[in-house]
C-alpha cells in the first residue's frame, strides 16, 4: 500500500505514544474496508484523536481505491462489496498455496484488522503486547528479528458466545477459536481441518500474515473456500 501512519512513535522507552498513532491506524481501517466513500469520523472527546483519524480515513480509502478494498472479518464487518471496478476493487484471489489431497486452501481474501495480529504478536513474542496502532509494526518487527516470512494462525470462521469476562485473548474475546501460530501452511492446515471434521457444523481457515510494515494486513484462507452464510 502507497501510505504509511505518518505519526511518530517516540524511540526512548517509558514515553506515552501520541494518541495520533492510533487514531490514524483506526482511521485507516475503517477506510480500506468502508467502500466507496470516506467513513464518518466518529464522536470523541479528543479533538486530536478526530483529526488523525480523519486523516487515516482518506489514506485508507485512497488506498482502497487504488489497491483495492480489504475486509474488517474479526472486527464483525460485512464483506465490502464495490459496485464496479471505478471505486475499487474486492474479492477472493487464488491462495497460491499447494492443492491439498482432502482439503484445500485455494481462495485468500484480503483483510484488515488488529484482532488476529494481535494473538500471533503475543505468541511468535512473548511479552510483547500491540496497543496503541502498534501492532502492525510490532509484529512486522518480531517477524524480521526472527527472519520469519510469513505466519499462519488456525481459527475457527464461526464466532461462538462472547466470552463474559477479558480473557486477554482478543480473538476469545470476540468468541472465536484459534491454534497455535506457525510457519508453514503444513503445520497450521491440520488444526484448521479438524474444526470443520467436527459433529457440529463450523467454518474454520487460515490466518496468513506476511509483514506488511505498519499496517495490519492479513489473508483469510478459508477451509475449501467455505464461509459463514452470514459473512
């Protein structure tokens, strides 16, 4: 993507980062994932917040409408549907992974947002927690420290009962399943595939996240290209 947060984050360690990193990172998803026009800013307190959010807002849609739209799927957004090729585009794109004998995992969609970047952070960097519109440069940094190229995270697509209390766990949270990050579409894939050989109906993919600098960028690979009838 061509635009980047242009608000600094301060280097020495114990500094509050300035409530613009974050404005700007919300403003941006809600851009890239709102087509075809500029999503409202919303009510705040903080005139400084609105301000850096708005500027996320135009950067994303810019984007959106350059690059093309990206789907908010764990923020509950329903899937952004551009109605011709002038405001943008959107829609699965082939995986590129390897054909699977019983399963596949052949359709990515390109999707925005914190949630799942969040679990993988957490996990490939203990200690490590995203906050503040941090999360995407964060983890982009832990998967250069480690010389990662991409990561893969199982989830189940079906979002169950909210959870009632925190459990730290911003996927749980939002009541989906997840499994263990790795590197490779093998490790991950059979995680994914026994959520959907279960008794009970469910949907359930891949997370696949390759650094993407500061933005939270993902792809939603989908058991056999299979999703929630209501998403």
């Amino acid at each position: 993507m061509t635009q980047h947060n242009p608000h600094t984050v301060p280097v020495d360690p114990g500094v509050f980062v300035p409530v613009g990193v974050r404005a700007w990172q919300d403003g941006y998803d809600e851009g890239i994932s709102s087509p075809p026009d500029v999503p409202r800013t919303p009510l705040v307190r903080d005139p400084d917040y609105a301000e850096a959010w708005a500027e996320g807002a135009l950067a994303g849609n810019a984007d959106g409408r350059a690059e093309g739209w990206r789907w908010a799927y764990f923020e509950g957004k329903v899937r952004p549907e551009p109605k011709d090729e002038a405001v943008g585009r959107y829609g699965p794109q082939d995986s590129g992974e390897p054909a699977g004998t019983t399963f596949s995992f052949a359709h990515s969609w390109p999707c925005v947002g914190e949630r799942p970047l969040l679990v993988m952070l957490t996990q490939i960097a203990p200690g490590e927690s995203g906050s503040d519109g941090l999360t995407g440069r964060l983890l982009a940094q832990a998967c250069a420290d480690k010389g990662v190229r991409q990561l893969y995270l199982p989830v189940n697509l079906s979002s169950t009962q909210l959870t009632k209390e925190p459990t730290g766990d911003a996927l749980h949270n939002a009541g989906y399943w997840h499994g263990t990050v790795s590197e490779s579409l093998e490790e991950a894939a059979p995680e994914a595939i026994a959520q959907v050989t279960v008794r009970i109906p469910s949907f359930a993919g891949l997370v696949r996240y390759a650094p993407a600098a500061a933005h939270n960028f993902f792809d939603l690979l989908p058991v056999d290209g299979l999703l929630p009838p209501e998403r």
